[in-house]
C-alpha cells in the first residue's frame, strides 16, 4: 500500500556521482538536492540490467535500445571473449541456456565440461568459438518458464560485439538526444587470464576507439573479482570503478590468491574503506542493503549504504525485477511466479534507503519508482 510521503530533512554527506561525471576531485559536498539517504537526487541512476531483459531476451542490441528508450540512464553489457580474442556481450562464458547453440550439430563436437571460478559447467563456451563462428548463432531466453513472452523474440537477434554495444550507445545518445551511458562488467577476468585471453586490455582498446576514456564519459567498469580492478586503478584509468559484491562466497581472484576474505568481509565498514581505495563505487546484492525479514517483509536497512557512503563509495545494488519469484513473499501477488508483484514498493524501499542507483531487468518500473520518490509522490509501508 502506498500512502503520502512526508518531506525528507536535508543532509551534508559525501555526494560522489556528480563528481563521477565531471573531471576533478572525486569528493563533492552534498547540495540542496540530497535526500536523507545521503545520495544525490538529481545523479539517481537507472541501469538497464543486461538491456530491458524483462522484455528481450538479455544482452541483445534489442534489449539495450528498448532499455534505453525506456529512460535507462545506463545500459549493461557483461563482457567475455572468443578464441580469437573478440569481445562479445554475454552474461557467462557458457552459452547453452542464452543462445540456439545447441541446435547447431557442426558445433556438437564443442560441448564440454569446465571448471570456471571453481565451478564445474557442461556446455559450450565462447572462449572455443571464433567471433564468426559465434556469430552464426541466435539468443534465446534465458528464463522461458517466468519470460515466456520473451520466447517470442528467440532466433531473431545475434551475439553482439562490445564494438557494437558501444556504437549503439552512441546512436541512441544522438536519437535520444540525451547522454545513454555504457556500464560494462569483466566476467571471470582471472579464468579468462589463466586461459591466454585476458579481458581489460581489449576492453580498454574498445572504450578508446570508441572515444571513452576520461573521467567525464558516460563509462562505468565493474567486477565481482578485485585484482583487475585494482589493476586498472594502479595503471591511471579515469573511468570510474565498481566493485561488485554478492551476498555469498568471496572473489575468485582472491580465493585463488589464497587471500581468505570473503564478500561478507569486504562489505564490511574496513572492507568498504579497503575498497575505497581503488574503486568508485560498489554493486551489491540487495539483500545486502535491505534483507528479507522472517515474516516475508522487506527488513530494516544495514549500515551498508552509510558505511559506503561514509568512504566516499556510490552504491548501485542489484537485481531489481519486477516477477514474483524476485520479490519478497510479503510484496508478491497471487501464486504464479511469472506474474509481476509489488516492484514498486520494494524499488521506493530502496531509494529512501539511500541507493544512488539501482540495476532492474525493468527500466520502465526502475524510471517511474525514481519519479515517484523525488516527488514525493509516493512511500511505502511493507
């Protein structure tokens, strides 16, 4: 249930994301615009997760221009490799359950098992295809029992390029007539190094024939594991850095350096600031910022988005969808879980909590909760 919002007392914290946007320091001080949470209302972000992934099947150049087209301020492409080097967008490397490979009988010869981050898959991975032979395949839906009118769009679109995602930014900034921004992740950077195909330098190559280098660009650069990030940092990149965090397990970089800290540890205030001293912001779980209740309620806040705010750190956590089976049991609606829920109310949740940011398979929703809470238009109570 909705009800009035009551008006939000003004805050001076650390206020990152303008700052992001512009050459100079990276500390700004908070202006007549900060919420209570402590981020910027006129720099709140809505990130296309993998495109409109809700309504395409995800990490297609379809997928991104609707998601931009629906007001995403940014649009996300996960970055892996072919053999021959190319970088092309795909969630994982293995791409049985995102493409029609499997349907191709001259590649059955390429299903094999892999252990990847300690992981072992079955499948097909793109590190064994030429970005010719990758090429010649079509994505599917990812999720066709929950997205099943996403099956519709299955065979119609091609693996693309992070050549051609980064075009595509570019026309949809100029037909927009507004800056659309690229928020690129390095999938399994340590595995893809340890096979010959490390992933930041022809990411960097990309990002500078595509004119994106400097400070200002509308460019994002995240990861889950910490030493490419750290690496970046070290070598002078301007754009800025995202340590991605989950809500299990620790960085694979770190797990294979024997280095026992985990995400737990790193979402820590001291692991924040340790964060803070390469990376501009931080990406984690949602359930990170604001847990599930035992009753099936969204819970009280951690001290997360405080704690990272307080190390100078922006925070876009993830995945916001608008399905039942993605939502808190209190916010769901009905028994399928393919039907969509209260989204909107967990989306509010968030932004009072302080988010400066979010990552939602739904840009539309994302567009209109961000629309929502700066007018006050709206608050929730769950």
């Amino acid at each position: 249930m909705h009800t009035v919002l009551r008006p939000r007392a003004a805050a001076t914290v650390l206020v990152l994301l303008l700052s992001l946007l512009v050459p100079g320091s990276l500390v700004a001080t908070a202006s007549a615009s900060t919420g209570s949470g402590g981020q910027d209302e006129e720099r709140l972000l809505v990130i296309g997760h993998r495109g409109a992934s809700g309504y395409r099947p995800e990490h297609t150049l379809a997928s991104y221009a609707l998601a931009a087209r629906m007001g995403a301020d940014y649009i996300e492409c996960d970055v892996v490799s072919t053999s021959d080097g190319e970088l092309v967008c795909r969630h994982e490397n293995e791409i049985s359950g995102t493409t029609d490979v499997a349907d191709h009988p001259e590649f059955a010869d390429r299903r094999t098992t892999k252990t990847v981050d300690g992981v072992e898959l079955t499948g097909w991975f793109t590190e064994d295809f030429t970005l010719a032979e990758l090429e010649t395949l079509r994505a599917v839906e990812r999720l066709p029992e929950i997205r099943q009118e996403n099956t519709l769009y299955d065979g119609l679109f091609k693996v693309p390029t992070v050549d051609e995602y980064l075009e595509l930014r570019a026309q949809l900034s100029e037909e927009l007539d507004r800056e659309v921004g690229a928020y690129i992740e390095t999938k399994h950077p340590t595995y893809f190094a340890s096979v010959g195909l490390p992933l930041e330098g022809a990411l960097l190559t990309d990002l500078r024939e595509a004119g994106l280098t400097r400070r200002g660009d509308p460019v994002f650069l995240q990861s889950f594991e910490t030493t490419n990030l750290r690496v970046l940092d070290a070598a002078g990149v301007q754009l800025p850095l995202v340590q991605l965090l989950g809500a299990t397990g620790a960085p694979a970089d770190l797990v294979a350096a024997g280095d026992p800290r985990t995400y737990a540890d790193l979402s820590t205030a001291a692991g924040l600031a340790w964060v803070a001293g390469y990376a501009d912001g931080v990406g984690p779980d949602k359930t990170q910022v604001i847990p599930t209740a035992p009753d099936g309620t969204l819970g009280e806040p951690t001290s997360f988005v405080p704690d990272a705010h307080a190390v100078g750190l922006l925070v876009h956590p993830y995945t916001f969808r608008n399905e039942n089976t993605f939502l808190p049991p209190a916010l769901q609606r009905g028994t399928d879980p393919a039907d969509y829920g209260d989204a909107i109310t967990e989306q509010l949740r968030f932004w009072e909590a302080g988010v400066d940011g979010l990552f939602t398979d739904n840009p539309d929703t994302g567009v209109l909760t961000r629309d929502l809470f700066l007018t006050d238009d709206a608050d929730v109570a769950a």
